[in-house]
C-alpha cells in the first residue's frame, strides 16, 4: 500500500483489493499531498469482471501495458516455486 502511495501520480484513484490482519501503516500526508482518492474493496464482484471485459473489448483499456517484455518457459518458472514449497517455516 505504501508502494502505491509513494509511486502514483498526482490526483491518481488507488484501489486497494485486499483484507488486513492488523492495523495498516499507511503515509496519510503523501496521499493527502498528492491529492490521491483511496477506495477500497474486500473482493471484486461479478459485475466488476463484466465491466473490466467491456473495457478490455472496447479498447479503453491496454492490456500490453501489463505485459513483461521478457519471455518465461513454463519449466523454468514451476522449478523455484517447487523449491519454494518445499522450505520449511520455522517455528
């Protein structure tokens, strides 16, 4: 969250998607000085995926943008995740 607040631009909408264990540490003076609005939500609804859809079809939104410019193989990115699973957390 801080992460967004830092890096949106000025007069930016953030929407934050998420539920919070515990008490959030967010720069309430960045957010203010930038004059960003800040919406929240615990979960997207089915009209928000119908929406998103119509957008993406309609042109309005570029979905490139979200791409990586980089190339995965699907071997090489399932390799560390299995590495991964297999940490154990301590106790």
């Amino acid at each position: 969250m801080g992460q967004a607040i830092k890096n949106a631009r000025k007069g930016s909408t953030i929407i934050l998607v998420a539920v919070y264990a515990g008490m959030a540490n967010v720069d309430l003076a960045v957010l203010n000085d930038h004059e960003l609005d800040l919406n929240t939500t615990m979960m997207y609804r089915h009209e928000d995926y119908l929406q998103a859809i119509e957008l993406v079809e309609k042109g309005k939104i570029n979905l490139s943008l979200l791409q990586s410019k980089k190339n995965f193989h699907l071997e090489t990115t399932l390799m560390p995740m299995s590495i991964l699973s297999q940490i154990k957390k301590p106790q």
